[in-house]
C-alpha cells in the first residue's frame, strides 16, 4: 500500500508561472517538515484501522489475477447528476454530494458488471485531504504530501441488491472516520507494519475526485492541457481505479459537467459501459 499520495496542482501551477515568467518564486516558502505526519512515540493503532487493513507479506495487492484490462471514459452531465441527486433526496431523505452518489452508483454497476460472487466483501476506497483535519492544522506552507485513505464495505449481494442509496450513504458514513485519531493511527499502523505488506484485500474499488486540483488550468506558455490522466492503473490497492476529471481548457464546447476514466476487467466492461449508458439516458435503476 502506499503511504501518502497527493497531486499538488499547487506546485504545477507555480512551475508553469516560473516558465511563463510571470512569478519569481512560490508565494510563500514551502517547508517540508514530515515530522508533523509522523509516528507516535509508542505508536498505537484504534479502530477502525483493522477493519480494513491487514498484513500480505509477499503478496501485492495489485498481483490480482483478472485478466486484461481496459481503460474508458464517460461524460456527465450536469444535469443528469442533478436529476439523480434529486431523485436520492426523494426517496431516501439525505442529500448527497456528486462523488458520494455517482460513486455509489459506479461501485454499483462495477461490481454488478465484473458478477463478484454475493458473498464477497467489496470496498470502497478514496483519499481524504487531511491538512485541516489533524491537530494541529497543517500549515499553509506544508507543500508534502497530505492525504489517508478512507474505506467502507459491504457484501456484493447488499451492493447490488439494495437500494442504491444505501450505497451512497456507506460512503457518506466512512467520513465519520476522518478524524485526527484516524489519521494518527493509519501513520502508526503503516510505521508498525510497512515491511510486513499491508494490503485492504482483494475487490477493493479505488475513487479519487481530480476535478478541483487545478490540473486543467495548468499552462506553461503554448495553452492549457489537452488531456490529463493517470498513468499508472495501480491506485489504493485496486487494480481498477475510477478518476472523476475536469473538462481541460483546451476541450472546447466541454463546459458542463466533467468526464470519470475507469480501468476494468476487459470482460466486464461491456456491461459496465451499459450501466453508464442508462444513467446518461436517466435510467439510474430505482427499484
């Protein structure tokens, strides 16, 4: 597992101001100071941590045999998150944000597409910014990396057999765990046991929200992006992550909504573009 990722459209900014010419340096001195994230002395590990984590040693979690796999890329609109947002609200009674319920409903028609056995326990995992959540807050100037994972889980029957909402809400209630206690013991665990390979299991569906680190505004003199993506496909312990993208400057005509690119399965992803083609056509599969 790794320890902290974070992409700083931060630090991609500044550099493109510095090949522009237009900044001379960052606007306040950036500090690297990793003692802020680390260990406690002794370390000590709370729940919820052994929930989700457990020791592999030797076997990677991203060693999965699955087959090959594919990559695709989705248009969502803005108005048809809206419909279906609103359509949660109606039934179930909670509002939820865009990456709670369009999570919920790829994690859904994800499972459902790749016929994970019932009984199986999948996850859901994402990274949480943790720079105002410890205690103390990160500072300003803290440019290293500042994120923990956050999990919940089901069984794939529950997943796909209730109502869509109780997917949502799963992942609405995992950021109860996001505290400063949380974080500390998720550092601990890791200094604990790095060396032995933890790993959150197998079927664990990676989600990360990229829309509002300022990729798309990113221009180093000659225009804005054209295309940003993930290289690697290994993210969170899943061998099929899912990236919510913003629409870049250079995409023009794309300026409502935003795209998500998903890795799958090579064989479950027929199915998997089926799902997606019913939530753009509205169809979001209320029972």
């Amino acid at each position: 597992m790794q320890k902290f990722i974070v992409v700083r459209g931060q630090f991609f900014n500044l550099a493109a101001g510095l090949a522009r010419g237009e900044v001379s340096g960052p606007p306040v001195q950036p500090v690297w100071d990793r003692e802020k994230l680390g260990p406690r002395d002794p370390p000590r590990v709370e729940p919820p941590i052994g929930e989700f984590l457990r020791l592999d040693k030797g076997l990677s979690p991203y060693e999965q045999d699955i087959g090959p796999v594919v990559r695709a890329s989705f248009d969502v609109s803005d108005a048809c998150l809206d419909r279906f947002k609103k359509e949660l609200l109606d039934r179930s009674g909670s509002s939820f944000t865009t990456f709670e319920a369009l999570g919920a409903f790829m994690w859904r028609a994800k499972i459902k597409a790749t016929k994970i056995p019932g009984d199986e326990i999948v996850k859901y995992a994402y990274f949480l910014n943790i720079r105002k959540l410890v205690k103390p807050p990160l500072p300003p100037t803290f440019w290293g990396n500042a994120c923990v994972p956050i999990y919940t889980k089901t069984s794939a029957k529950d997943l796909v057999e209730k109502p869509i909402w109780e997917a949502a809400d799963l992942i609405k209630k995992s950021k109860r765990h996001a505290t400063d206690e949380y974080v500390r013991s998720y550092i601990d665990f890791q200094s604990l046991h790095y060396a032995e390979g933890i790993s959150a299991g197998k079927d664990v569906s990676g989600f990360t929200d990229w829309r509002h680190l300022g990729h798309s505004t990113v221009d180093f003199g000659w225009g804005g992006p054209v295309a940003v993506l993930p290289l690697s496909r290994h993210f969170l312990g899943s061998v099929e992550p899912c990236y919510f993208l913003p629409y870049l400057t250079a995409s023009v005509g794309k300026k409502d909504g935003f795209k998500v690119s998903i890795t799958l399965r090579e064989s479950a992803m027929p199915a998997f573009k089926a799902e997606m083609d019913k939530f753009g056509r509205g169809d979001f599969g209320f029972s």
